[in-house]
C-alpha cells in the first residue's frame, strides 16, 4: 500500500502531485528515472525527467518540469507552418 504524500511548496511537487497535476503515471515516472533507460543510442531521443532524491523522497521542481516538457515537446507540421 502506498501512502500518498504531498508537500506545500508551489516550486516543488511529489510523484503524487506530478501525476495528479501532469498525468504522468507513477510508474512512467519510475521507468523515466532509471538510468538504465538511456543508455542506447535509441533512448536518448528524449532527456530523462529531472528530479531530487532526497533519502526515499523523489521531488520534482515545478520549472524543471515545464523545460523538461518543453524541450520533449515534438512539433507536429501545423506547428511547423505556424512560423
């Protein structure tokens, strides 16, 4: 059973809050951690999500998640003839 924690500070959020606020799932956010996964040429088409380990307390920085969004982000052609 996992106990849902969550902080209260608007710069930082916990897996929780990353998925109640992004939908990034719990476990996208585990396979986006891991090392492991960006390790092949193949995976490194996008960059591992950023975060703070502090003991077993995973944080996210809210503005590190935006860039990270945003830099993944892929322009389909409509956004491309836009400019």
């Amino acid at each position: 059973m996992r106990i849902k924690r969550s902080i209260h500070n608007a710069d930082w959020m916990t897996p929780d809050d990353l998925e109640f606020e992004y939908g990034i799932s719990i476990p996208l956010q585990t396979r986006l951690r891991m090392k492991k996964n960006y390790t092949s040429e193949a995976s490194l088409k996008f960059a591992p999500i950023p975060f703070v380990k502090v003991g077993k307390l995973i944080l996210y920085r809210r503005d590190d998640i935006d860039k990270w969004l945003e830099t993944n982000t892929i322009k389909g052609e409509t956004d491309e003839h836009r400019e």
